[in-house]
C-alpha cells in the first residue's frame, strides 16, 4: 500500500527549544499533531495531544492547575501522563477519559518528541549536536515558520550549491557551486554526508566579518543529515592553504556548526529551526548580533524561495518530469532514505 | 551495514558510485547512479 503521508512516523522530531516550554501552556503542531507542551514541576517537559477528549477544546487553551491541566471548556482535567483525573458534576470517571502522552527527551537544548506508536521510542537513538550546550562554544538560533512541504526544505539544505544563487553577499560565493561533493548514504545510521572541500575560495561576508579573515580562504563544508529532522553543517573555515594538523587540536582554523532541525508541521508546512555555533569570538555580543541578523536573513531568502515552490507544487501539480544533475546527488540521496523510512512506518504498513 | 558512496570525479561531470560490496559504476546520472546502487547486488558483479 502506498504511503498516504509524506512524513516518516515512528520517529523523533525536535518540537521546540527547552527554553521554550516552561510553566506555561504551548501549542505546537507536529507531524499533524497538535500537541500542547509545559514544563512539570518536576522540571521534567510534559507533551500531550491538545484536544479534551470530551469536546476537543484544545487543553493549550485552558489552565494549569499545579501539575493538571484543567479544560477551559468544561473543566476535564488531566494529569502530567493525561490521565482524566477530574470530570464536571459526576464522581465517575469514564474509562476512556484520556488523552495521549507523547514520549519526550531533552538533549543538546532541544525538546524531542516521539511522532508514531509508543513502544520503539528509544531516546539513546536521538542524534547528537554537542555544540549546542557545550562549553567553549556560542550559539545563535531562531525558528522560522515554513508554508512548504519538509521535503523541499531538505532539498534546500542538501545541495548548497543553491548558497551562490540565492545568497550572493552572505554566504554563497562562485566556488560553492563550482566545485564537486562527495556523497555517502549510511543506510544502516539513517544518515547521508556531503561534503565540499574548495581549498582556495572567497571569503563571504558572514565568515569575513565574523572571523576577520580577509584574504582567500580554504572552506570546507561537511554535511551530515540525520534522517529526517537532525541536519548538521560542519563548516571549517581558515587562511588558504592551512589544514588540520597530523594531530592535535584544529586550533588555526574558526569553526562553525550551521544546525537544522527539520521538523513537519503539516505535510505542507514546515517548522524550520536553525542554529549557528562557533568555536571563535565566545560571548562576544557584536559578532553574535551580526551572525545572528545574518543566517536569519539567509534562512528567510530560502522561506521565501520555498513558499514559493510550495504554491508552484499545489497549482501545478506534479505533471512534469524533473530533472537532476550532479549537483542533487545528495539529495536524491536523501530522498530515498526518508521514502524508505515512511515505506516502514505505520501510516504506510496500516 | 550498507554504505553507498558517489563521488563526482574531478575535472569530469562523471559520478562514480561506490557500493558497500566494491562494486563500482561511472555515470553522467545521480538519478541512475542511485538505481544502480540501491539495485545491489543486481549487476555488480557478484
């Protein structure tokens, strides 16, 4: 049977940063969930489906009442596992008078969240981005609502020759486009690497204001994308010509991890939340204003581009023949892992 | 575990796909390089 989803299930999505959810009630739509987020008193990230089981008024809508979430509507209360604890006038409770908890782990200042059945959501499988609450690194980030499909944004992040075209004067320079990748499917990790080395190359604005670096410089770009929401751009940027050493630390090079989370909101719509770490400039308020105002800007010129592909998709429909050249290796390959992943999920077995 | 690699062969617009098992196979296609690929252990000579 044909998938009837274009999203993978049975897997985990980021469905917000940790400092996003505290004691407050916050709706967010995941996969085509609304789900309704708090932070227990516990410290613990509380996540249940944002529908009372009585009338559907979302629980995101109604009030905390110590670690209960009591119903605005009518006044069904559910407990932190959203068991029905409380109903209006009667002292029983119906049986089925629950709402669905779902799974959630935090790590490397995300809130994950386990889209699909109960029982395989394993948190050690979660991928790592360490940078992102670690020690010796700064990290600017944002979220940006994205009105396409999760599919094109993957395209989007997979061939970053698309850098010299669509984001010319900030990141994007003749040389990315000009020079070839390397492409590696990891079936059995779920995960497809990019990599682009360019070893003379211009110094775009963003890592020429950021580094000081004014000259030519060697730029090496190394993607990692974690099937289907984790995406990490490894990004080595130093003076033309000098490389790692033998051994020992990387110390002349400035490195920056470029981190996406791709996580679907809807199948047409798209939660697109990116980070900037780097390993040069800590806590200097000045370089993370300008990084910061900088990838904002470069992620809006890609929200812009793919909003626009989205309406092309839901007008045009899909008779056209598309065509793929060196450049879309990697995200064929991407394409693959995540159609092998939605093949397997429940949406598509049922 | 299975690893398929492709890499664009400098100085060309040829890919050269890689498979877990040796096999190789040069293309001007990423669409065909992947069939071939994913089509282990069809036509890679085992």
């Amino acid at each position: 049977m044909a998938p009837t989803t274009q999203i993978p299930r049975n897997q985990w999505y980021v469905a917000a940063y940790g400092s996003e959810i505290g004691a407050d009630l916050k709706a967010r739509t995941i996969c085509g969930e609304p789900i309704v987020f708090y932070r227990a008193s516990s410290g613990d990230v509380v996540a249940l489906a944002d529908r009372c089981v009585h009338r559907r008024f979302p629980l995101s809508k109604s009030r905390r009442v110590g670690d209960t979430i009591v119903c605005g509507y009518h006044g069904f209360s559910y407990d932190a596992a959203g068991a029905c604890v409380a109903v209006p006038g009667q002292t029983r409770i119906p049986r089925t008078a629950r709402v669905k908890s779902y799974p959630v782990a935090e790590q490397d200042s995300f809130v994950w969240v386990w889209i699909g059945d109960d029982e395989p959501a394993d948190a050690t499988t979660i991928p790592r981005a360490p940078w992102l609450a670690a020690e010796g690194w700064t990290t600017v980030r944002g979220m940006e609502p994205l009105a396409a499909r999760h599919s094109l944004l993957v395209d989007n992040l997979l061939d970053l020759s698309h850098e010299t075209y669509l984001h010319g004067g900030y990141i994007g320079t003749p040389e990315v486009a000009e020079t070839p990748i390397a492409t590696e499917a990891d079936e059995g990790n779920g995960v497809v690497r990019v990599s682009r080395h360019m070893d003379d190359a211009e110094c775009p604005p963003f890592y020429a204001k950021s580094t000081g670096i004014t000259g030519q410089i060697t730029r090496w770009q190394d993607i990692e994308y974690f099937s289907p929401c984790l995406y990490l751009l490894h990004s080595r940027i130093a003076p033309v010509g000098v490389l790692p050493p033998a051994s020992g630390p990387d110390d002349q090079a400035f490195h920056v991890e470029v981190v996406y989370a791709l996580t679907p909101e809807t199948e047409t719509s798209t939660h697109d939340f990116w980070m900037v770490a780097r390993d040069f400039a800590l806590g200097d308020e000045e370089v993370s204003t300008f990084l910061r105002d900088n990838n904002r800007t470069v992620v809006l010129q890609d929200v812009e581009a793919l909003n626009l592909l989205e309406e092309i998709l839901r007008t045009d429909g899909d008779a056209y023949q598309e065509l793929s050249i060196n450049i879309d290796t990697g995200g064929l390959a991407a394409r693959r892992m995540i159609k092998s992943q939605n093949d397997t999920s429940p949406a598509a077995t049922a | 575990m299975s690893v398929y690699r492709v890499l664009w062969v400098p100085g060309s617009d040829s890919l050269l796909g890689v498979c877990h098992c040796g096999a190789e196979h040069l293309s001007s296609d990423p669409v065909d390089v992947w069939s071939w690929l994913i089509a282990h252990p069809e036509g890679h000579g085992q």
